[in-house]
C-alpha cells in the first residue's frame, strides 16, 4: 500500500531461529570499545524528526526512524550483522514444523511494558492485525496483511502465512512487525499511540519538541534492570539536517553518535572519531517506471545503463561510493558475477538512444530526487553526463522527502527514481519490490522469469537452491534493468570516543539497551 522513504527507502529495510541462508555482506561490528558505565546522558542526531513514534507509520532504517523504534521498543526478534541468521530478543523461539505452511512464535517470560501491563501473544496479535488494516497507513502493511492469527496460550501466537507456504517468514518478522506497542496505547487511538508511545524497550518518551528534540529517559520496569541495562539515564535525539554538521558535532563533543550511508563521511570518521560500517543488499540506485514512457520500453533502460559508468561518479563527486555491479554487493554470496549489470558503452547507448528517435520515442525524462545535497549532486552528475548524448534530456525534480513519498509510493508519478535502499536479506523486500503482482512494486515492472525466481527463493528451504533462485533473479534484473545500481550500500553508527557499547543489527541501527559512555 504504502513504503518507506528509501525502502528502507527508503528502507528498508532490513531486512532466526531457522533462517535460511547465511550473512549476506561483510560488515565491522565492533563493540565500540566495551562495557558502557552506569548512568549519564547521550545525544543522538537524525536527519529528520519523525512522523510518529508508534511502530506502523515509522521507517525501520537506522538513517531514519528505527534507531528511535530500538529505544521505545526493543526487537522480537533481529538479524545478527555476523551470522545473517534471525535472533530472538523479547521473543524466546519462531520456528515452522511444516517448511514454513504454519509458524509457532514464543514469548520470553517475564517481560512487561513501560506502564506495567505484559506484553504477551495477544499484544503481539494485536500490532500485527493494526499494521494490516490499510486505514491504518502502515508502511509494513505487506508483513502482515493476510496472516491468520492465533494465541494458544499467554505466550504463544499460531502464524499461518497468506495464501502460501513461507519458509523465509522468520525473516520478515524480524524486518517488518518486530517492533510491538502496548494494547493501551493502540486502544486508545493512532493518534495516541504516535504520541504517546508506550513500549517494552529501555527508554521512554519524555518530551518533544516538534521539528527539533525528543528526550528520552530510563524505562524503570525494563525486563533487563537486573542486569544493570539501559546503561543511560537519558537520551536525547536531536534534528540536524546536514550530515557533514552532524560529524563536526560528533568531533567537537556537542553531540555523541548518528547513523549515516555516506561513505566519505563514514572513512572520514574512522580516522577522526569511531565508526563501524555494514554492507546491505540494495545501495545508491537509479529506478525507471516500467509503466511509462519512455522507460515502457526497455531499450530506454538499458541506454541509460549503458550511457553511465558507476566508477566515475566517486572519482567525479569524490563521495567515497564503492561502484556496483548489481543490486547484490559483491561481497554477497548471491551475487553471480556472470550476470552483472551490463558495462558501460557510450556507442552502443547512443546507438539504442538514435534508434528510439527514430521511433519516435526519443529518452525525455525527469528524475524524482529526494532532496539533499548528496542526492542533488549524483543527479547533477546525471544529468551532466547524459547531456554528452543525441536524443536523451534530462530535467531533475529534486523535492522535499514527504512530497518525494507521495509521488512514488502512492501516485506512483515518476519516470526516473534517485532512491537508496538497505535490505538486510532479499526477503522479504526484493519480493514486495520487484514481485509483478506485489502493490509495493513502484516500478510497474513485469517479467515472469524475475517473479519465477522470487517464489523460488522464498519457497527454498536449501541454501543452494536459494543460491540459485537470486542467481536467476539477477539475470532477469541484469537483461531487462527495473533499476541500475550505481553504489554499493554502507551504512553504520558514528559515534565519539567516549561512546562505548556500540553493537549492531537488521541494517545498521544500534542496540540501545547496551550504548552508554566509557
């Protein structure tokens, strides 16, 4: 119905206990240097404020929202950044007798929400019918929409997946709905719940001041306090826009810690403070509306493709973007080198530009930029570059990231897409992305060899056979080009040297119950 900025995203995102498959990029997840001490206050900063803080209408990308999910909430379950295999936290097991046809989720004892009431199967049972019903907006509606739901005890919930049996299910719990609210917020309204959060995580909502700071303090009924956790008495998150003045802060001890998926700023970090850096699915990414002139034709994609060459926009920008070859990193064990992106060829993308003139379908387009000064540029490149060529134009529609939502996840008005995405595992995004049927499928693209290899590899119970499956997935995607990826993913904390207990998971955002200063 309707997705997140970047996937994750916008994203995204990300992204067991029998999980298929291993760890899909390499990734430096340190601990930042120890065990944090007991008590004191730490400043986080974000690009934006959030929409709301309930788990429906936020973005699960650690750029964004989920950082902010992480402290209110606390995962059910995540992917660990070492293994890539599904992990319980709140929850205790999510496994399938049955190749994935039903699910049995089990809840750790013991655990209750900020305000005292448990959070138990029904609680779960009840966030997950929330983010299927559409006039609740959720940007995970297609997590949850059509699950059969029982509670077979307090602490037990039956899972039947729609329409078809789901081995990979796991995977999409502890991407999409492993965030859960209390019931007594969610019965008071989305209003309330957005507001007024109430969660089983470390922290509660203290205060917010719209547009600028949410104060977050010490949930004093954590299901961890035995063990000393949340180590902070209080955080607070800030809004600071630019990402180069988020590091200067970091640098000059006005703030403590951010997230970011900019490679420079990243390697600059490491030398000047701390960072860890993850590798996703996904990355900097070019998509074309299949759906629409003059990308309905796919000679439009593949000269485009063709025309630019993702190793000379870090050499141009200086950006520090590891070129792609594939929507798969080359560090994934689902990348098959035998099916990368087509090469760059100036003569030949001139070649199919002339000859779609010829047709009268001449490559005039406009590209849908999310605005910020990375975006901007890369599409300025863009636009550069292609100018160097007969019978291609460019305009760029660089706007605000709410308007940028609206048109292409729900209007679905755009030729040409600057968008990232950071996926933890293929599923369950690259389903829902590139699925024919799928009403996340922003890009109108068809191609029944690519849909043939989503069932497989969400179907697969073996490794190779999933192997496999993404392997023919590529192919499909490297023939017919939905999207061109031009930058390998890199996201990951930024954080001070007085930060210590920095530990990753899903697609980069941080443990918060551990973090806290040396």
């Amino acid at each position: 119905m309707q997705g997140t900025a970047i996937p994750a995203l916008i994203a995204a995102l990300a992204l067991t206990a029998t999980a298929c498959g291993g760890n899909d990029k390499k990734s430096d997840s340190s601990s930042g240097g120890g065990t944090a001490k007991n008590g004191g206050k730490m400043t986080m900063l974000a690009v934006q404020d959030s929409k709301s803080l309930d788990p429906f209408r936020s973005s699960y990308v650690a750029v964004a929202d989920e950082p902010r999910m992480a402290a209110l909430y606390d995962p059910l379950f995540y992917i660990d950044v070492k293994t890539g295999n599904v992990t319980p936290f709140l929850g205790e097991s999510l496994t399938t007798a049955d190749n994935g046809a039903t699910w049995t989720l089990k809840l750790r004892a013991g655990v209750n929400f900020s305000d005292g009431t448990p959070l138990d199967a029904a609680a779960v049972k009840l966030n997950w019918e929330t983010h299927a019903k559409p006039e609740t907006a959720s940007l995970h509606i297609s997590a949850a929409a059509g699950l059969t739901l029982e509670v077979t005890d307090p602490l037990t919930l039956k899972i039947t997946p729609a329409k078809m049996p789901n081995p990979s299910f796991d995977k999409t719990v502890a991407t999409h709905l492993t965030y859960i609210e209390a019931p007594s917020a969610i019965n008071k309204g989305l209003d309330a719940a957005g507001t007024q959060p109430v969660g089983a995580g470390p922290f509660m909502l203290k205060s917010w001041t719209r547009g600028s700071e949410q104060v977050f303090v010490k949930n004093p009924n954590y299901w961890q306090k035995d063990k000393g956790l949340p180590k902070l008495d209080e955080l607070s998150i800030k809004n600071v826009p630019d990402i180069n003045q988020q590091l200067n802060s970091v640098k000059s001890g006005q703030a403590d810690i951010f997230a970011s998926s900019d490679p420079k700023l990243l390697a600059e970090a490491k030398s000047s403070v701390q960072s860890q850096v993850k590798e996703d699915l996904g990355g900097q990414l070019l998509g074309f509306n299949a759906a629409k002139a003059p990308f309905d034709d796919p000679r439009a994609r593949r000269a485009i493709a063709l025309a630019l060459d993702p190793a000379d926009i870090p050499k141009t920008l200086q950006n520090g973007y590891i070129p792609a070859k594939s929507f798969f990193p080359q560090s994934s064990p689902y990348f098959d080198p035998q099916y990368a992106q087509p090469a760059p060829n100036k003569d030949e993308a001139q070649k199919l530009f002339n000859e779609l003139a010829a047709e009268n379908k001449k490559v005039d387009f406009t590209l849908l930029v999310p605005k910020n000064p990375s975006s901007d540029k890369v599409a300025e490149y863009f636009k550069s570059r292609l100018s160097a060529f007969e019978n291609v134009s460019m305009k760029i529609d660089s706007i605000e990231i709410g308007q940028y939502i609206q048109k292409y996840a729900i209007q679905k008005d755009f030729q040409g897409i600057l968008f990232q995405q950071w996926l933890v595992d293929p599923e369950p995004d690259m389903f829902n992305t590139f699925l024919s049927q799928s009403p996340m499928n922003y890009f109108g693209w068809k191609n029944q060899e690519a849909d043939a290899a989503l069932m497989a590899g969400r179907t697969a119970t073996d490794p190779a056979a999933r192997k496999q499956a993404y392997s023919n997935l590529q192919k499909a995607m490297a023939n017919d080009l939905p999207i061109w990826a031009y930058a390998e993913s890199q996201v990951g904390p930024i954080y001070s040297k007085k930060v210590t207990g920095v530990e990753m998971y899903n697609t980069g955002v941080v443990f918060m119950d551990r973090i806290g200063l040396s």
